[in-house]
C-alpha cells in the first residue's frame, strides 16, 4: 500500500528550515519515505499569524541567535548567521518550483546549495548573481534562471504553495505534514519519527 511523503513547508530565509533541510532526507530515508519539498514565503505566514522574525522579538532575539548556533553544533552541521538577515527568497523558491515543474533531479540539490550559499558561506540570496553562483555549480545558465523568475505560472505556483500551507496550518518554519498529522519546526523531527514508528 502507498504511503504519502513527508511534506515539508520551508522559507531559504528560515536558519530552522535550513537545520531541518539537513536532517529530513536521513529520517525519510529510515522509514521509506519520500519528502514532498515546498517552497514558501514567510511574510503571509507571519501576518496571519500576528509574528515577525525572531530575530527582531524583543528577548527572543537574542536567544534565537544562541540556540541556531547551539542546535546547528548539536546536529553537527556548519552555521554561521548571516546578514543582511532575513532577505527575500521568492526568486529562490520560484527556481525551486521550476526545477520541480520540470521534474529535474536538480531541485534538491538546488534548495540544498541555496540554503548552504546564505547559512554556511553568508551570501545573500536575494540577489540575482548570488542565485547565478549557485546555478552555475549545477550547470544553469543566468538566462534561464532570470526567466524562471519572470514565469508568471511559477509566480501563481509560489503564491498557491503559500495558501496550501497556511489552510495546512503552517504556523512556521519549517513546518512538516506527514499522514495528515502537522509537526512545526526542527524540534520537532524526533516526534515525527515517533509518529512515524508508532502513530503515538
């Protein structure tokens, strides 16, 4: 009997989504699990949900800051906080959508060397040639990345991946949905894992 994957709502603005980006290929993995990735802007998130960045909370500033750090040593993953923080990522996410659309074994690849390109190395992807860098390690050409942006179908594909999230309760990010059940953020992954093993 087919099972349904685990269906993962991220932001490339998101160091949380980047830290679980790291993670959820081996947990899928273990439990024979395919993961639906979903590209999303956190700016409608946040305004039905009243939030803004962490980053810019009053105490919660300044302990998002500690505990990216600490949870990305914990996962024993490269971090490094970026500035400017956050940026825009539509551009990112409509590359993501198009490599998607195409059925392109480049996409994963693509949202794992974006969110390494702004956490790990600091670049900031809200800039077209930052965007060109990443592409050119997997052998895209500026010009069709530039047009992947323009796309006006892409355009509507990011716009309804932001309204299926919010009506699946996304409340953050990363925001994961297996089996109809939701599960927000990456501390919560050894729930979902549980989830998955026992439907505790």
């Amino acid at each position: 009997m087919p099972v349904s994957p685990i269906t993962l709502f991220f932001d490339f603005s998101s160091p949380y989504s980047y830290l679980a980006s790291t993670q959820i290929e081996a947990l899928a993995a273990r439990h024979d699990r395919g993961i639906e990735w979903v590209p999303v802007l956190l700016g409608p998130v946040f305004a039905a949900t009243g939030s803004r960045p962490l980053t810019q909370q009053p105490l919660k500033a300044e302990y998002s800051l500690l505990d990216l750090a600490r949870t990305a040593r914990f996962l024993g993953v490269p971090y490094r906080h970026p500035q400017p923080f956050p940026v825009a990522t539509q551009q990112a996410a409509r590359v993501t959508i198009a490599l998607q659309q195409a059925r392109s074994p480049l996409a994963v690849d693509w949202i794992h060397r974006v969110f390494e390109a702004y956490f790990v190395h600091g670049h900031d992807i809200s800039a077209m040639p930052a965007l060109h860098a990443v592409g050119a390690g997997l052998h895209l050409p500026p010009a069709q990345i530039d047009a992947w942006c323009a796309d006006a179908q892409v355009k509507d594909r990011l716009r309804a991946n932001v309204e299926r999230a919010l009506h699946a309760g996304m409340c953050g990010a990363p925001f994961f949905v297996v089996d109809d059940e939701p599960f927000w953020g990456v501390d919560r992954l050894p729930q979902l894992e549980r989830w998955l093993q026992a439907r505790f």
